[in-house]
C-alpha cells in the first residue's frame, strides 16, 4: 500500500467522528475566554535550526562562480544540487523541497536578519525570540507580548487551549511575558496528564512572601497551576488522533512532527509551536554534519505535510524555518564555516504564495566581517504573519515590536480579519466548543438593551439560517447553535445588532 | 615532557576517522541523551587587607542562615551537619567549606588509557570500542554522583560542577572519555585555585580543543569558534569585544592539535611543537584590543585577565550560581575588586560572598530552584539511602528526563539554571521521579532501593528537645524539604497527613517499621516532594 493510501484509509475511521475531544464537547470546568483573532483555526509552526544554519549550502547559488571560490572545499557541486530557478539550487538532500517549491507550496525570503548582526549565538537567538533590535535587550519574547496584548488577563483567564507549545526544555525566551510563560512544553502527550495529575497538590500554602524566593515559588506554582489545567486537554487531544497516525522518523525533529500532528488531528487549536533541531553550529567538517541534518529535517517535514494533505488540515498550517543567524561565506581551514549574518528563511503551506521573495545573494558585496547584506528584517516575516495569517490590525502588531515593518506577500491578506469587539462595547466573547459535535454555545456581550440576530453562514458567504431573537437586554448572552442537520464543514457564525455585526469561523464535525 | 609524536592527529587527518566518528555520533544518538594537570600550586597566602573580618560581620548564625549556605554550597545537607556548622561558628565552618580537598581517586584505569589505532580496526572493533567509552561515561555519572553525596561541609564537589558549566564541553562532542576525566579533574583540583591557571588548564586540555575546535585550526583561514567564546563565556561577557577581536584572537590560537589525550601545547613555553606549530600557527603581527604584536593564545589571555570586565564577569556567574538569578551589581563590583586584588585566587572572592551580610539577605532564601541532580542525590542523602546501592539506571533516567546530564550540558553555555530548569514536563517528573524514591513507582524504568522509615524518622529527631517527636520531625522535614517555610495552614495539614486523626502524643517513633503510621510517614513524605515549594533551596 503507498503511504497515501494508507492515510486515506485511516481518515474512514477519522470521519466516524467518535475523536472529538470530550473536554471540546461537555462544558467542563474550563476556561471560555475567546475573543482574540488567534483564536481562528489557524495555527504557525516555527522551527528554530539551531546554531546558525548555512543558507549558502541549503539553497546554493549555484551559477555563482565566487560560491565555489570561496568554498574551495565545501561548496555543494553544482551537478549535484537541485535547481529551482535559473540561479538557485537546493542542496541534494531538500529533494521534497523542489518538490514543494514546483507546487507553489513553498515561499523562500531571500537575506533575513537585522541590522548590525550580532555573532554571538546566545545574544542573537534573544534578539530573534524577543524581537528586539541589535542594541536593545528584552526581557519578554515577541510572542510573550503578542499573547499577552490579546489575551490581557493571561494567566488568570487562559484560552481553553494552550496558547503555544514548544519542544525545548529550556524556559523559552519567545514565549515570556513579563511575569509569566504562555509557551507548555510537551515531550510525551500520552503520559502527561497521568503524571501531572497523579503529582498535583492543590496548594495550602497559599501566601507568597514578598521575597526573591517567593516569587520563584509563584512562577513554579503558577506553571504547575497551568500545567494541570492544560494537560487533560492535550492528552485527549493525542488520544484521540487517528491511530494509524503516520509513520515519523525516529529523530528529535520527526518526533516532534508526529507529537504536533497527533495534537492538530485530535482537535487541538493551539495556533503556535516552536520546533528545534539542534546542530547547525557548523565549524568544522560540516559537509556529512549539514547534509545530516537537512536530510532529517526534510524527511520529517515530508512526512508531516502528507499526512496534513490527507487529512485536508494543510490549508490551516505554515511552517516557518527560523536560526539566529547564517553563516559565513567563505569558509574557514576545518572544512566549516564561521558565523555569519543573513539568511533564507523558508515557509511551507500549501494557503501561501510561494516563490522567491528578495534578490539572490550578492557573494562580493559583503559588511565589514565578510558577511551578507540584509535584505529583509526577521521582524517583517513575524509581522506578516500575524497580520495576514491571524488577521490581526496594525496597531496590535506595533505594539508588540514597538515598531512599524513592512509586510512581505508570501501570505494574501487574511479573509476573516473582523474584529471580535464592535463598536460602543458589543463583542462576540466566544463560540464554544469549536470545532463542535452536534452543537456550540455562542456567547455575546451587548453593551445595551438590543434586538439581535443570529445567522449561520457557509463558507463562502451564503445565509442558511437565520434567528431572530428580538429584544434582548444589556448583558453577556448565550445563544445554542444547532448543527445536527448540516454537514460537516467549516461555517461562519454572525451576532449582528443594529448597525454592527461580528462573525467567527466555526468547524463542525461529525 | 613532551608527548610522542606519533599520536598527535588533527581533525583535518580523519581524527579519529570519519567511520569511528559517524559510529560514535550514531550510538551517542542512540543512547547518551535517552590530562595534562600541572602540579597543584599551594594557595596563596589572602592578603591581610584583603581578609575578612568575619566576626565583625552583622550575621546571625543560627539555623534558617546555616541551612541557606549550606543547601546553596553542598548536596542535600542533613540536620546533623546544619548543627555542626552552627557550633563551630561562621569563621570556623566557611573555612571548612572552602577548603582544599585530596585528589580522590578516579574512577578507572581507563583514564590513562592511550588511543587505539583506529586505522587498523574492523567496524565491529570500533563498535566494542564505542560501546566500551559509553559504558566508562555512566561509570564516571555514578562515581561523580557518589562524590556529591558522600561531598561532606565541603564546597568542592559544587564548585566542580560550576566549572563544569561555565566551561560547558560535551562529551559527544569530545568522544574520549580520558580527555573528559582530564577536563573534570581540573576543574576539581582548581576549582578554588587561581583562575588564570584554570584558563589555561582548560583551554589546552583535549576536551577544549575539540570541544571548540582549536585543535586543526589554521593560519590560512582560522576558526572563530573558541576565539568568541573565549570572550563572550570565559572571561568578558558579551558586547566586550568587537567582530576584530574574534578574528585576531582566532589567528592566535592556530596551531594547536590534540589527538584526544595528549596536545601539542608545552606549558612551560608556552608554545606548541610540531609541524602544525610551525606551519599551521599564525606568527604574524595581530592587532587585538587595540595592542598589535605577534601574540600566541596564552598573549590573549593575558591581555583578557587584563581588562577589568573579565573579573566582573567570573563574579557574575558565581553569584547567579550560588546565590540568584539577578545580580547585585554593586555587590559584584566590590566582588570583583576582591577577585582582582587578589591576582585572580577564586577562594577569597567565595569567602566574600559567602561571608557578606548581602549572602544572608532572608530575601534570597528559596530563590534558587534546585538542578535535579542535587535535586535528587540530596533527596537520597535526607532519606538516608546514600549507602544503599546506587541505581545507575534509575540516574541516567533522572538526568535524561530533566535536563541535566553530566558531562552533556545543552551547549556552550551550560546549564542557566532557575526558572529554566522548571517546564510543564519537568516539573510534574520532578516531582513523580524522586517520589520514586519512596513508592517505586517511577515513570521510567524500576527503581528498587528499600527505604527505611524509622530511621529517617529517628534523623529527624533533636537532641534535648522535649516537644513531641512528630512535631520535631515535621519541623526539619520543612526545613530540609522545602525552600519557604510553611505556614500554619501547611503545617497543620502536614501534621494531619502523618497523624491522620491520633493525637500526637500517640506517634510513637519506636513502633515497628510494618506499623500504619509509617506508611502515613511514607505519604507526608510524598506530599512534600509534590509541595511547589520542594524545588527550591
């Protein structure tokens, strides 16, 4: 049986429908916060090619004769590598990548960094993860912020869902705000919820001193609060992903691919994940190291794209490859390279423009160190994501880098950007469960006495339904949406009021 | 003396092969994350100015002080060892702790091993060679381990592990087990010596030159990688130094080759020898810092002592080791002056942390979260199984599962410790993983030691106090287990776990050990190790 097959086969037994997260379908004791654009069905992985990856080897200049000058010993033979345009070429083990590119799903940022790259590993991950410039040090991450900015009472009042989830053991940086971290780590879904739970202790001691050590006892016991509330959610997220889940390689970064695929089959709706792989540090020998690693990368990310494909969640996904710089271009006596500035960034998707976004390197144009022109912020590909993939407004996005960047059109503008709040207070606080069974609670607030109506629309904009409700009175409302008569599909749910109306994607799943 | 030719290798020669490296890095995967020591110098003699006057110190010297500096300097203090330090004074006991310790003995005769002829060695030759230095790496976990437990009210043991994280090398990288024992036995044996011959122990052992490529590195096109961290970890700091800086110092430190054991460095002239010396090593004029000559490496670590961030940075890191995540930065000022004054001897910069009022601020009391390898050899030592036989196993599973494997640290930086230690997955195994230590039930693997009740119980007990024994017991278990005191609503629940309705004139610590009180003892214990508080110190 072809690996395709085998997955269409196994999506019978997904649309039986019997998957859905129980904690989704009861109302359990859980938080139902949900007004933010966040909350679309959208979600962003981000995989941090950890220690500087060579971008002049994964995607080589290959007509380029001062390439092969400058790297007399470890230039990728221009046979050998896989031409995508007339001018670049993916290195021989990104096969899949051509692939991709072909298929449009693929978009390539020429020359991503910042101005005056910093060559220290350490300080320049943190200038990634918190978004800062050169001479700026923060102290939150961009996501941290960004989290913290649309979901203003986080921890207290969390989404219902985990808002990322990352696979580093380190307390990540992106993901910090300022008292707190919106980033869970998983490693093994299945067992989590036993041992979290099976170790918690609701807490008696409850004043907190006003010491240095009190607030560490705060974090920790705020994180195991966290925890606990999120790990029954996750676990039945993993459980109840088809079982005949794909096969991963079995390397960190195809573990990683399969814990993520399992959490987005089983209905997880966490919009952010933060991969790693480890050993892009390339000094020495780095021909075997390099192509070891881009060989595990794009296996596992090959894998996870079919099976996404198969599942139709693919349109719902990008995966964005981040590393804190690239490398330098001329190498160095140990058959490596030193660290470098600029880099390609590369995203994967099949909702996306592919293509190349910027101008090929200029190999004799280099900064005072011998390194590339940057041709892109980092900070533009961050921004165009939240504003075109979660549709969220200008103003939001300035705040979180205290800055204005240019968009880059990888991604078209997102459709369903309406906000969630209208004007003079009314606001669509959630629908819930989403993605629903047999039917999802909507709940509004109306800032005054109103007549209201309730429409359900498909997806392209077509009423099916519409109830009037009259009058109602100032207040938070709920309103039961019924689906046992449609089928399964995505559908737009609209509270509209006088004069104003909000909507919000709903999924329903039988 | 210098070592025989025939040895010396370079990783542009194939060392130790590309088909031996592929093996090791391929078995590493698979199942490691699932020296050249000169004579000792004597310490040299504190400056009288530069001494304390440790009795003039505002300091109280009782029980929450005592057990503050000694869960931050050794692993797992008991009750005993908090009195002891307690009698025999401040001035007494610091020096106790920070005193010079006999070189113990290692943990093999392997670490002398010499270096195989790869060239001449089948595949399945070379796997019984790789397997073999694993099998030595957990050998050398569980004596190092057994170190920290038996460590007594000497610092030693957890100075070593602070170099062994400042200095961050790991052992896949470095592949021979003799070159990662050189690297440890010179973080023991200088670990309160003088810094700068730290440095250089360090940075011309094998396990540096591998770890960050120093050895092979030559003039034509150097590599920067020891040149910048050099810098940025071991002695300035970042943003100290400019891109100029990496690059002259990387064209100073070409030339020098290890082949895993031996190196072609000579620490009495400070030169290399050999061919790769004289061809590889870059004897031109290099302009470093703003001072142009034809320096060697040990010129650049002479010229970094030299600027005055250096000592600020050492201080920096021993203060967030020993005392908090966030530094003081007047405290490390005058730190610093202490470490400079003192031609960079690292004893009295500690005796001056470790005897500052600013030490024993209650605020920093609890603010550390425990790595989990003192963590968790601690929680042996309170329950008193450290005699018992050490599960290596059940080790290698505590280290791969919360992040901290001895002699793997994550990368150059070491372990940041704190708030990193602490995520959504290692806490709940925190917690679960040393609970195993009492109800065997761990995640991972078996866990078999047997646990004896009464006697931990008995530990607990003070000498001429006549409040109930339960109460006594509860009150030490506080002061061990948990890193903020309890209130009298966790107090009082605590009391209730072990009582579970008696009274308790009824608890009784001579009853027999199958008696249902202690498997309520069992269940105070294991509450405790759940409480938040219980990671830290």
């Amino acid at each position: 049986m072809k690996r395709r097959d085998f997955i269409k086969s196994s999506l019978a037994l997904y649309a039986l429908g019997s998957y859905l997260p129980t904690a989704l379908l009861g109302s359990k004791n859980r938080f139902s916060y949900r007004n933010s654009n966040i909350d679309s069905d959208r979600i962003v992985i981000l995989i941090k090619m950890n220690g500087g990856n060579d971008g002049l080897n994964t995607l080589i200049p290959y007509q380029n004769s001062s390439y092969y000058q400058q790297r007399p010993a470890i230039a990728i033979p221009s046979e050998q590598s896989l031409p995508i345009t007339d001018t670049l070429a993916f290195h021989p083990a990104l096969e899949n990548w051509q692939t991709f590119f072909e298929q449009q799903k693929l978009a390539i940022i020429q020359g991503v960094g910042y101005a005056d790259g910093n060559l220290s590993h350490f300080r320049s991950s943190d200038i990634w993860d918190t978004g800062s410039n050169e001479d700026i040090e923060l102290t939150t991450g961009w996501l941290g912020r960004l989290l913290e900015l649309e979901y203003p009472g986080f921890p207290d009042y969390a989404p219902e869902h985990p808002l990322a989830i990352q696979y580093n053991s380190a307390n990540l940086l992106e993901f910090k705000t300022e008292t707190s971290n919106t980033g869970l780590y998983l490693y093994d879904p299945d067992t989590m919820y036993s041992i979290i739970s099976g170790n918690y202790i609701d807490n008696l001691n409850s004043d907190i001193p006003e010491t240095f050590g009190g607030d560490e006892l705060a974090f920790i016991r705020e994180l195991d609060h966290m925890s606990f509330n999120y790990s029954q959610i996750i676990s039945e997220a993993a459980q109840n992903a088809p079982n005949t889940i794909m096969n991963y390689p079995d390397t960190n970064i195809g573990q990683q691919f399969r814990i993520t695929a399992r959490l987005i089959a089983g209905g997880l709706t966490t919009p952010f994940y933060r991969f790693y792989q480890n050993g892009y540090d390339t000094h020495v020998e780095q021909l075997y190291s390099h192509e070891q690693l881009l060989s595990n990368l794009s296996d596992a990310l090959n894998v996870f794209f079919d099976e996404m494909d198969a599942l139709e969640l693919l349109d719902r996904i990008i995966i964005v490859t981040t590393s804190e710089f690239g490398r330098r271009v001329y190498e160095n006596a140990s058959e490596g390279t030193d660290h470098g500035t600029s880099a390609p960034v590369f995203i994967f998707g099949s909702n996306l423009n592919g293509g190349v976004f910027g101008d090929d390197p200029d190999l004799t144009n280099l900064d005072d160190n011998g390194n590339l022109q940057v041709q892109f912020d980092y900070r533009q590909i961050y921004t165009t994501i939240m504003k075109n993939w979660f549709g969220l407004n200008t103003n939001t996005v300035d705040q979180v880098f205290n800055d204005n960047f240019q968009t880059i059109p990888f991604l078209d503008e997102a459709l369903y950007s309406q906000p969630k709040t209208g004007p003079n207070g009314f606001k669509l606080n959630s629908v819930y469960p989403n993605p629903f069974n047999s039917s999802t609670m909507i709940s509004y607030t109306l800032p005054k006495d109103h007549s209201v109506i309730i429409r359900l629309l498909d997806i392209r904009g077509r009423v099916l339904r519409v109830t009037q409700l009259g009058k109602q009175k100032a207040g938070i409302h709920l309103f039961k949406l019924n689906g046992r008569e449609l089928p399964s599909g995505s559908y737009i749910a609209q509270v509209e009021i006088e004069g104003s109306s909000l909507t919000q994607k709903i999924i329903l799943i039988k | 003396m210098v070592p025989s030719l025939n040895y010396i290798k370079t990783s542009n020669d194939n060392w130790p092969d590309s088909q031996a490296k592929r093996l090791h890095k391929k078995f590493i995967n698979k199942h490691w994350k699932q020296v050249h020591v000169e004579e000792q110098k004597p310490i040299t003699d504190l400056n009288p100015q530069n001494r304390f006057n440790l009795q003039a110190r505002d300091i109280a010297w009782d029980i929450p002080s005592v057990s503050h500096l000694l869960k931050r300097t050794v692993t797992g203090p008991n009750i005993e060892e908090i009195n002891a330090f307690i009698n025999n004074g401040m001035e007494t006991s610091i020096q106790g702790l920070l005193a010079d310790q006999e070189p113990p003995s290692p943990p093999g005769a392997w670490v002398n091993e010499e270096l195989p002829d790869w060239s001449s060695l089948s595949s399945d030759e070379r796997q019984a060679i790789i397997q073999a230095y694993y099998n030595r790496m957990r050998v050398f976990q569980k004596w190092w381990a057994k170190r920290m437990m038996n460590g007594g009210l000497n610092i030693t043991e957890v100075m070593t592990l602070f170099w062994h994280s400042y200095f961050a090398s790991a052992y896949s990288k470095v592949f021979y087990p003799q070159a990662m024992y050189q690297q440890n036995n010179i973080f023991r044996t200088l670990c309160m010596g003088n810094f700068k011959d730290l440095l250089r122990q360090v940075t011309f052992g094998p396990a540096m030159m591998i770890w960050l490529d120093i050895s092979g590195s030559r003039k034509e096109a150097p590599n920067e990688n020891f040149a910048r961290e050099l810098m940025e970890l071991f002695t300035l700091g970042v943003d100290n130094y400019s891109q100029s800086d990496v690059v002259a110092a990387s064209h100073a430190f070409t030339g020098y080759v290890t082949n895993g054991v031996e190196t072609n460095y000579d620490f009495d002239t400070m030169e290399g020898w050999g061919y790769w010396w004289t061809d590889w090593h870059d004897f031109d004029d290099k302009t470093f810092m703003g001072q142009t000559g034809p320096w060697t490496g040990d010129d650049i670590i002479n010229m970094l002592l030299d600027r005055d961030e250096c000592a600020v940075h050492i201080c920096k890191k021993l203060y967030k080791w020993f005392l908090y995540d966030h530094v003081d930065l007047d405290f490390i000022d005058g730190m610093a002056d202490i470490l400079r004054s003192n031609n960079y001897e690292i004893k009295p910069a500690l005796e001056y942390l470790f005897s500052s009022e600013h030490f024993y601020d209650p605020t920093f009391y609890g603010s550390n979260v425990q790595n989990p390898v003192q963590l968790y050899l601690g929680t042996i030592k309170t329950l008193k199984m450290e005699e018992q036989p050490f599960d290596t196993n059940y080790f290698t599973e505590i280290q791969n599962h919360l992040d901290m494997i001895l002699f793997e640290p994550p990368d150059v930086n070491g372990w940041l410790g704190y708030r990193t230690w602490i995520n959504s997955n290692t806490l709940p195994l925190r917690k679960a993983m040393i609970c195993a230590l009492i109800n065997h039930e761990s995640p991972f693997g078996s866990f078999g030691n047997y646990l004896n009740i009464p006697s931990v119980a008995q530990s607990l007990v003070n000498d001429n106090d006549d409040t109930y024994h339960i109460i006594q017991i509860i009150d030490n278990l506080v002061l061990l287990f948990l890193g903020i005191e309890a209130n009298e609503t966790l107090s009082e629940q605590l009391l209730n776990i072990a009582l579970d309705g008696a009274e308790p004139y009824d608890w009784n610590i001579s009853l027999p050990a199958y008696h249902a009180q202690w498997s309520r003892f069992e269940d105070l214990l294991m509450y405790m190790i759940r409480l938040p508080e219980f990671q830290l110190s």
